[in-house]
C-alpha cells in the first residue's frame, strides 16, 4: 500500500513538471513557436488545412497557449490526477 502512495505522488509529480519540459522541446516556447520544431510543422499543417490560419482553440492554439503563458492549476491537478493513476494502473 505505501509503495503505490509513494509511485503515486511520484508519478503525478512527473507528470505535472515534465509537461511544460516537453512542450518547449516541442517548440512551444514562450517566445512562440520555434523556427524547424514539431511545433512550427503542427503549425503549417493547421494553417494548410485551416485555408492559411490556426483556429482558435485549435490544438497548435492551446499547445502554444500553454508554452506562453504555463499550465493553470486545474490542468496541473489534472494532470497530477492522470500520473498518479497511471502508476497505480502499471
């Protein structure tokens, strides 16, 4: 019972700090989206298939909302929700 308390807190800790590690290296910054990253070919392809744009509230939209601005705290209890489950689920 205490090793899955402890996989538990351990994996929603990671979950929650290792988010905003990978979107940067996405190239979600927040300086915008970086030049030849994941994040600027999601882009392209949004803006081809979207007529020349990104929609609003679109994928690439939120993705590169969080790389600006961080996670609020309900996505982070969230996702410290969805860690610690996922250990508890292994």
């Amino acid at each position: 019972m205490l090793g899955t308390l402890v996989g538990s807190v351990i994996g929603g800790a990671l979950a929650v700090a290792a988010t905003p590690v990978v979107l940067s290296t996405m190239g979600f910054t927040g300086a915008g989206i970086a030049a030849g990253s994941i994040a600027a070919k999601m882009m392209s392809a949004a803006a081809v298939a979207n007529g020349g744009g990104v929609a609003a509230g679109s994928l690439v939209a939120i993705l590169q909302s969080v790389g600006v601005l961080g996670l609020s705290t309900s996505t982070n209890a969230i996702l410290g929700a969805a860690g610690a489950a996922a250990v508890v689920l292994l």
